[in-house]
C-alpha cells in the first residue's frame, strides 16, 4: 500500500509540474502582450488585469487570438516570418500553444505567489516632463452614430524658432473612441482654410490631408504604440510658426464622447548631427502602371526606387485604402544581397502603422528598393466599399486607393548597424549566488519607467525589495540583492516597469 501510494503521489506531483497555470505561464503573456491595451482605463473594451478578468473571457481569447482562422488579436499586420520590428504585437506559436493548453485544461489558477505584478500603465506622460505641450483648443464631439469619422485640427505651435525634437508623444484623450493618429506639420497655411470651409470643429478628411503639407507623415500613434527617444544625435525637427495637423481616426460608438487629445514634444538634450528624411515610392514609381483598378478584377503593381546615397533605414510605412490586401518590399543591394523589409499577408486599414525596425538597415549608394502592392476589386473582398462594383483609380475618398509607401532614413555612419532603434527588449534575469550571498539581476527595459524589482517567499510575502519605484531610464541595468539574512528556501524575484512585468523562481541554499 506504501509503494502504491508513493506511486500515485509521484504521479500526482509529475502531472502538477506539467500542468499549464495562470500564475506561472499565462499571466506573463497576457500581462506583456494584451494588457497594454486590456487594462482599466484602456483603450480595449475589457481589461485583463487578474486571474478573474482573464478566466471570464478566456472564450473571446480564444476567438481572437489563437484559433489560425482568425487570429486577428494582438493587431499587427506585418508577416513576423519576413522580418520583425520594434514593439511586435503577436504571439508566438509557444504562447499561441500555452494559452490553448491552459484553456483545454480548465484554467487553472496555481501557486498565487508565482503571479507577475500588472505592468505599471502610467498616467500623463511616458516620458517625463514634455518642453512643449500642444493642444487641442477645445473638446471634439464625436456623435453616437455607430460610424467612423476622419477629422483633421490645425493646432499652432506659437514657435518663434525652430527645436530639434527627440520625442514626440500622442495621447489620446478619449482611447475609447481613438482609433488611430496621423500628424503633419504645415507651414503653407492651406489647412487652415480647409478648416475655415467646415462648420465644425477641425475639418473632415478621410485618408491624408486634403492636400500636401510640409510634412505628411510627421509622427503617428495606434494603440499600443509607444513613444520613445530617438537614439542620441538623430533628431526631428518642428518647424517655427508651424501648424500640427492632427488627423484622428475615430471609431465607431452606439453613443456621443468627447476627446481633447495632446502631443508632447521632447527637445534633444544633445547636439544633434543627424536630422530624419524620408521619401516615398508613389504611383510615379510603377513600372507597370497605370495605377488603375477594373472592376471585378485582383491586381498588383510593382515599384522601384534606386538609393542615391549611403542611409540608414529607420521605418517603413504602406499606406493603402480597403482594396489593399497585400503589400511587400525589399532592397537589393550593390552586391547582390537581398534584405527583406516588410510584408503583409492581409492588409487592413484599420491597423495601418509606422513600423520601425529593431536595428538601423544600412542601405548603400545604388541599393534598389523594389515594393508591390496586391487590390482586389472583387466582390469576394468583403471590406469592398463600392457597391455595385466600379472601376477605380487614385483619389482621396474612401471608394478610391492609394499606393503610398513611405521611408524614414538617416544619413549613413559607421556603426549604425549595431545601432538599436529600441523596441522588444525588456527581459530580467536573476542568478543567485550562493557563495557570495548575493542575488545578481540583469534587466533591460525599452521605456523610461519607474522600475520595482523585488524578493518575494513562496507565498508570495515580500522578503526584500532592491529597487522600489526607482524612474530608471531606457536601457541594461544592474541590480543586486543582499541574500546573507535569507533562509535557503525557494523564493520569486519579481519586476514592474511600465508595460513589463516578469517574475522569476530563485533557489537560494
């Protein structure tokens, strides 16, 4: 009976350690992955903030976002097996895998203590102290009507001269009804007289601006987008006695909500040497236009753009209306090389974005940039706007398309290839030393954050804390706790920064 029973036991104990739970496997997931936007004050209709909150709609998670048929949750559209960016809102297959497993066994919970902190999801500023706040002059009423609207506001800048500008920060004032930003900047005083033609508050203007400002693609924000820092001696620049337009894109909801959204701008702290550029492959680029789309008809239009000068390559953005189904580009090099840029399987306009690279691409003299576009004017594309089919071409209204895809470049420096643009790198790692009584982490974090690193016993009581709510910048850092008065037992080293969280079983003897 003894040898039976130690028998079960050990099943037991096996089966236990195999088992999926909440604490231990699936909220570091949703916490790093889905919270950001699932969070209380979020710009998503529920939060997952607890093991309650997940455990309720565990059946929309599985909807959303592991079943392959539609998987259209975390949104983002580029194809991760082509090339990868910072800030990648996706899944992997392991934690696609994970969370299913974890559903198919009943959702458990497990051992509490193992549990991460929620990620800290800061009010006001990201950054910190912004040195030019720009507002909107007065709150927007955006009407109950269940239907989108694409509203443009001419906000002044009141600059007597010019700032190099490390930063620029969009915040939403009403994420509930925020769907996504556009900014230019405008010096020709046309968006004003726009504005002036509307009744209203601001103008509107589906896709683009009316007309072509300044700069057309300024800055941008979608949600979970975050702003960050440009890398020392790169700038942007705000031009003086410059107009922001801010384009917002305003989902659709059942009632009236107001929104007053402001832009932060970061001023560089440093003597910048290098000034972002861009171009854009357009329709002029086509080399078996014209662009022009038949009824009932799928095509592709491919691009060329030859690299006049050695850059580093920064972002890329497509830019399409609800014809676009596919876009893809790369750059041929010099000598032959191939690097694959960007591609996107099923576009949707909905989650257009600025796609920044992880890691600066040096692009050299003579590089050939090659993009294509793929419309489908068909019945069977069900985000078709035109009924009854019609034959389209290039315009700005929602029934007509685009084919614009833009790049953000610097001048090229040696070295810029190891150059991190910032992105996917929070990670923490803790190593007890038990000869030296010590508890060494290493941790990266890619957002100035207030960062809480802390030792906490099997239930999760916490023991020691070596870092607490410390404003650390972007970057790898060092930490070390004292563990001489800790007795030898299995403990949890947990973090909290801004959008990360981790927590991490330690054996100290």
């Amino acid at each position: 009976m003894k040898k039976g029973f130690a028998i079960l036991l050990l099943i037991s104990v096996i089966a236990a350690k195999a088992q999926t739970t909440f604490s231990e496997h699936i909220a570091p997931i949703i916490y790093n992955k889905c919270s950001s936007c699932h969070h209380a004050g979020g710009i998503a209709p529920m939060a997952f903030g607890s093991y309650a909150e997940t455990k309720k709609y565990a059946g929309m998670i599985m909807l959303s976002a592991i079943d392959p048929k539609s998987r259209f949750m975390p949104p983002w559209m580029p194809d991760a097996t082509y090339s990868h960016f910072a800030d990648e809102r996706l899944l992997t297959e392991n934690e696609t895998a994970l969370l299913k497993k974890w559903i198919d066994e009943g959702m458990p919970q497990g051992d509490a203590a193992a549990e991460p902190e929620l990620p800290l999801f800061p009010k006001g500023s990201q950054l910190g102290k912004p040195d030019l706040t720009i507002s909107m002059k007065e709150a927007y009423l955006h009407k109950g009507n269940n239907k989108d609207a694409y509203r443009i506001f001419v906000l002044p800048t009141h600059l007597k001269e010019g700032h190099n500008v490390s930063a620029i920060e969009i915040q939403p004032g009403n994420p509930k009804i925020a769907h996504h930003v556009i900014l230019g900047l405008d010096t020709t005083r046309t968006a004003e007289q726009l504005d002036a033609k509307d009744p209203g508050y601001g103008y509107e203007q589906y896709s683009g601006f009316g007309f072509y400002p300044t700069y057309s693609n300024w800055s941008g924000w979608v949600p979970g987008n975050k702003a960050r820092f440009l890398p020392e001696g790169i700038s942007n620049y705000i031009l003086p006695d410059s107009k922001v337009l801010l384009q917002m894109h305003y989902g659709p909801t059942p009632v009236d909500a107001t929104d007053s959204t402001v832009i932060n701008i970061f001023y560089n702290k440093t003597p910048a040497t290098r000034y972002i550029r861009g171009w854009v492959v357009s329709p002029n680029d086509i080399v078996d236009g014209p662009f022009y789309i038949p009824a009932n008809t799928t095509k592709t239009f491919h691009a060329k753009y030859k690299v006049v000068s050695d850059c580093s390559l920064i972002s890329v953005t497509p830019h399409s209306h609800w014809l676009g189904k596919k876009w893809e580009a790369f750059a041929v090099h010099p000598n032959g090389d191939t690097t694959k840029l960007i591609r996107i399987n099923d576009w949707d306009f909905n989650w257009q974005n600025f796609f920044s690279f992880q890691k600066f691409i040096k692009l050299e003299k003579g590089t050939v940039m090659y993009v294509s576009a793929t419309y489908d004017n068909t019945e069977k594309n069900y985000r078709n706007p035109n009924r009854p089919l019609r034959n389209v071409t290039w315009g700005e209204s929602t029934k007509d398309e685009m084919f614009l895809f833009y790049f953000a470049y610097v001048p090229y420096q040696k070295g810029d290839e190891d150059l991190e643009i910032g992105g996917n790198i929070n990670s923490m790692n803790a190593v007890s030393d038990n000869a030296a009584k010590k508890l060494r982490i290493d941790y990266n974090i890619s957002d100035n954050s207030a960062v809480s690193i802390k030792l906490c016993d099997a239930k999760g009581k916490e023991v020691s804390h070596v870092v607490k709510a410390l404003e650390t910048p972007a970057g790898k850092h060092q930490a070390e706790i004292d563990t001489k008065g800790v007795k030898p037992g299995i403990y949890w080293c947990k973090m909290n920064a801004a959008y990360f969280t981790e927590s991490q079983k330690i054996i100290i003897e």
